[in-house]
C-alpha cells in the first residue's frame, strides 16, 4: 500500500530505522509463549521435549494440576499421559520498541514441533506492526494473510514483506496474550503509567483509548482496573457523569468502594 497521508509517510520512513528482532527477544518467546510438554508413559517415566531428559513422575501431580519442572533443564512442562511423540504448539507475544519518535509495538508469532527424544524445532516471524504517534494516531505495518481458502484470519504469508497495511478488524483479534518484559516507551505513553492490559482489550486498544480520554487515563494511574473495565466496555455509560462523584472519592480516599448504581447514574458509596 502506497503511504498518503503524512503519517503514513513518516511511518514509512521510520521503518527503515527499526532494529531487527534481538536474539535475547526471540529467546524469551520460545521460552514462555510455547507451552512445553512432558511427556508421562504409563510407568509414570517422564520426557522433557526441550532436552530430552527422562525423570521419575513423584506423585505429587493431581489431575488439576500437570505442571512441574524439569531437573536438568529447568524448563516448566505440562504434563500429558499419553502415548502420542509429537506436539505442535504456536503463540503471539509483543514487544514495545520506540523508533524515531513512535511507539512501535511488534507482534511476533512463535511455532514449535516437539518429539520425543529429538530437539524441538522452533520458528517465529514478525507479522505486523502497529505503530503509534505521540498524538494517539497510528498505523499498521504487516505481511498478507491468506484470505481465500481458510477460515483462519492469521493465516500469515510469512515469505511477504512486511509493508503498510489497511487497518482491519483481524488485527485486534490477534491473541497476543504476553508482553516482552523489556520495555522501550516513549514518554507520551510512560505518563499513562500504562500498566497491564484491561480485561477484554489488548493493550494497543488500550493504550489508544487512554489517549482519547484523560479520564480513562486518570483511572488507569490510580489503578482503578474494575472502574475502568466498567466504563470502556458498557458504552451506556458516560464517565463524564459520574467523573465529580469519582474524584471525590478519589480525595477522600473511598474509590475502591465505589459503586456505580444502575437508575441514578450516580455513583454510590
């Protein structure tokens, strides 16, 4: 897509400049966005299929509960009693990068083959890019999806450019449910103490609608997460309403009380 608008433009430019993926980031999401099987036969013998190692199943596993570690290699499995000896398993996680002024954050999706007794086979491939100024507007820079034959919107070419999209739907559908833990924001979005993300909303979405609203920005400073879940996603609720009865409380120190009562439209202590 060709860029128009000036944003676009300077997003385009800007993308010439973004670092490549560090080997440190592309650890981390092998490491704790792939879910790691442990394999239990049934004399109880367990298999790590990250490094091969075989262990004794010490009973104290429960049927909630399959989780454990490996000896050797330290890595958190899930158990499975079977006799299955492949696993396949894929994820998305994020990372926050800031690159000539933007904030830029990077979804990655990760894939791994796990056998026993071989070394897994991982891969991953930066699929899309949001980019966001520090007015609130952004861009979207991604590879093409395949649309025709599959019910799946992340059917991503992964051998396509990673290039300025349309803004579509699928992008916020992307189950990117971990987050780099290395940081690099921009001070314009450090201000929002942009915390974890809201429930139902991922924290792109989250982080543009704290710049549209300095309530919901104030909100989300005080860590007030159930108010601000509360307002962002009943939208008959207007927070300007209830905004004088919030910051009273707020002074007074009664906000973790609040309740917001349905035919007032007040808020209630």
């Amino acid at each position: 897509m060709k860029p128009k608008t000036k944003l676009e433009k300077q997003v385009v430019e800007a993308s010439k400049s973004l670092t490549p993926l560090s080997e440190a980031q592309i650890q981390w999401g092998y490491k704790y966005c792939i879910e790691h099987v442990g394999q239990r036969n049934a004399k109880g013998q367990i298999t790590c299929t990250e490094c091969g190692h075989k262990f004794k199943d010490t009973g104290h596993m429960t049927s909630a509960n399959k989780k454990c570690t490996c000896p050797h290699c330290k890595t958190k499995l899930t158990v499975e009693t079977t006799r299955k000896r492949v696993f396949k398993d894929c994820g998305y996680y994020t990372i926050f990068s800031a690159c000539k002024g933007f904030q830029v954050i990077r979804y990655v999706m990760v894939k791994c083959k796990q056998k026993v007794g071989e070394k897994p086979e991982y891969f991953h491939s930066e699929v899309f890019q949001r980019w966001i100024s520090p007015q609130g507007k952004y861009c979207t820079i991604a590879r093409l999806r395949q649309t025709m034959g599959t019910m799946y919107y992340d059917s991503w070419i992964f051998y396509s450019d990673l290039e300025l999209r349309n803004d579509l739907w699928v992008y916020n559908r992307i189950p990117a449910n971990s987050t780099c833990p290395r940081k690099n924001l921009i001070p314009e979005i450090k201000r929002m103490g942009i915390r974890e993300r809201v429930r139902g909303l991922s924290m792109f979405e989250l982080i543009i609608l704290l710049f549209k609203n300095n309530e919901y920005e104030s909100l989300n400073k005080s860590k007030q997460d159930n108010l601000l879940s509360l307002f962002i996603h009943d939208k008959d609720r207007k927070i300007k309403d209830y905004w004088p009865s919030i910051r009273m409380c707020s002074r007074n120190g009664y906000l973790s009380l609040i309740h917001i009562s349905e035919p007032t439209r007040h808020a209630q202590i």
